[in-house]
C-alpha cells in the first residue's frame, strides 16, 4: 500500500469550534493543513488573510500547504511566507506566461520554501510539462476553485495520469494533489491515476475528522 499525503483544507471547517475542530486536526494522521486564500477576483470567493495563517500554525503542528488563488500571486506569495507558508501554491492563470510562472517558482523555492503550480479544469496541463524541475508540487484543481463541497470532477483524472507519466519517466522529485470532491470514494480514483497527496476540506470536517483522515490514507 501506498501511503498518501493528506491535506485537510481548513475551508470547511467550522468556525464556531475553531479551536475544538483545530485540535482534532492536530491529533489526526494528517500531515499537511491546506489553507485556501481567496481574494474575491481571481476567484468570486473571500477567506483568509496572513494574520490568520500565523494563528493557525501556532495551534498546529503541520506542514502549512498554502494555496494562493489570487490574482496577483507575486505579491501575496511573499506576504503568505512571511506568515509561514511551508508549500506555496499559486495559479498558473494568474501569470501571463511560462516564463512568469517559473520565475515565481524560483523565487519561492529561494525563500525556503516549496513551490506550487495549481490549474483551473480548463486549464491544460501540456505547457507546464516542460517545466516540472522547478516545481515541488502540482496542484489538480478538480473542481472550480471558490468553495467547498463540490462535486468531484472525474474528467480531471486524465491530467494527472499525464503528469504522473512525465514525473516517474524523469524520475522528478514532484508531488502530485488534487483538490476538490475529495472522499474515500473519489479519493481511490484519484490515487489510482497517480496522486500522492489529497486535499479534503468538506470531506474530513463535516465527519469525524480523525477517522476521515486515516480512511484516505492508504488506499492503493
Ligand atoms: C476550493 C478549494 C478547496 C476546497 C475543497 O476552491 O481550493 O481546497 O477546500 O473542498 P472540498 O474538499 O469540500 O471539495
Ligand atoms: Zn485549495
């Protein structure tokens, strides 16, 4: 069995039991905590700002896989690091081009810190392939970025059996997530076409979010 990466997305969390729910979390088998960031533009959607970052990582002890869906990811990717972003994942459609985009990269990996590329379900993925070394992670949109608890977009699967070719016949050090829809269901598809590292937002906090975690674990 292969052993899977799992990203809880704080975005369904309940805010009513921040704390509570955050502790749990912390419990859990979860490595990373996946932060959504919104800023009403790039996507029609409002969520956290920095100052949240800094209190979520003082409560848990996990990776902070921080993903920027902004329009002006130059800026706030710096701003989300000086907060303690641990992986920094921006939209390669916020950039005007591939240059844009590996330059970023570069950058954010020059700050410690690893480097995120995610796409849209439109987005193709065919021009970013020439550039995985500069990546860490690719980030699968599997449903249209701006909320949680959507459904599972399954045509997003032929995406990651393409990157997962290209990442294991390069042998490239990438990790490949998905977002979106993610649970024990889809969450097999997902693994089966090559991901490694799950987000889960509605998923993990509207059931017990300890069981939720350990049910995606290993599931290949
Ligand atoms: C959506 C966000 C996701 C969201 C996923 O734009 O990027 O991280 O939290 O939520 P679920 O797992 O409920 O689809
Ligand atoms: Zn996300």
């Amino acid at each position: 069995k292969k052993k899977c990466i799992i990203a809880p997305s704080i975005l369904s969390l309940d805010f009513s039991r921040t704390s509570e729910q955050l502790k749990e979390v912390n419990e859990s088998k979860a490595e990373w905590l996946h932060f959504d960031v919104m800023d009403g533009h790039f996507v029609p959607n409002l969520t956290f700002g920095p100052d949240i970052l800094k209190g979520v990582k003082k409560a848990v002890d996990k990776v902070m896989d921080v993903h920027i869906m902004v329009s002006d990811p130059k800026t706030y990717a710096d701003i989300f690091i000086d907060a303690g972003a641990d992986v920094l994942t921006f939209h390669v459609e916020a950039l005007e081009n591939m240059e844009g985009v590996v330059k970023l990269c570069k950058h954010i990996r020059e700050r410690g810190v690893k480097a995120g590329v995610s796409l849209r379900p439109k987005t193709s993925v065919e021009t970013l392939l020439p550039y995985l070394e500069y990546m860490d992670v690719v980030l699968v949109m599997s449903v249209e970025p701006g909320f949680g608890g959507q459904s599972f977009m399954e045509d997003q699967l032929e995406k990651v059996r393409v990157l997962r070719k290209e990442i294991d016949e390069r042998d490239l050090d990438v990790r490949l997530e998905i977002d979106g829809g993610i649970n024990d269901k889809t969450a097999v598809l997902a693994v089966e076409a090559g991901c490694d590292t799950l987000v889960a937002g509605s998923y993990v906090f509207k059931n017990d979010i300890g069981k939720a975690v350990d049910s995606l674990l290993c599931l290949k």
